[in-house]
C-alpha cells in the first residue's frame, strides 16, 4: 500500500487505467507467474483527498481514509462501480464494514 497526495495520484491511474484523472484510490491485482512471483496487489491511497474530504464528512479524515481503504480492498475483491448502481451497491457495503469497525477506525486521529 502506497500513501500519495493529488499531484501523484494522477499518474498512478494513468499507469493502471490509461486515465490520467484525479481518484480516491487505484487498486491493482497482478497475476500469478508460475514459477516466478504470487498474485500480489497494489492499493495506492490519496491521503491529501481523505484529509479533504474528510473534513467535509460525518467521521473525518480517519474514517474517510478507512473508506478509501475499504473501497479499493473491495475492488480486489472482484467488485466494480462502473455503474451508478454498481457504486451504490459498493458504497453501502464499504458503510457497513466501516460500521462494523467503527471502534478500530475512529481512535485512529484524535479528535
């Protein structure tokens, strides 16, 4: 996992998806080579956005970063938000994972 800020998180989508845009989170998943290496993943977090965002949204920035955490671990997980619908159906489920463990994440930044 990789921490970034918005200047970085750019080239990182473009790397990943041909898209140079500004996002949350760029989560990646890299076969398996038999023989050679594992499957292995790669999340890369904007940290300046969670800090951002944050501060507008119920929980902050430790919440907001936990959210991004959970967004791109779900990506890897095989889901996809290519959808309005999709991304609703995402979102509630991150929202309640992140409920689940509200305890771990909101001790993370004192208040």
């Amino acid at each position: 996992m990789l921490l970034v800020d918005d200047a970085a998180m750019p080239a990182y989508k473009e790397q990943c998806f041909g898209e140079r845009a500004q996002t949350d989170v760029v989560a990646q998943a890299y076969a398996e080579v038999p023989g050679v290496s594992p499957a292995t993943a790669e999340l890369v977090i904007n940290a300046e956005r969670a800090l951002i965002e944050g501060r507008r949204r119920a929980g902050g920035p430790a919440r907001e970063l936990a959210l991004y955490l959970a967004h791109g671990l779900h990506h890897l997980a095989g889901a996809t938000d290519d959808t309005p619908e999709r991304r609703r159906a995402m979102r509630r489920k991150e929202n309640a994972w992140l409920a689940a463990e509200a305890d771990v994440w909101k001790d993370i930044v004192a208040p």
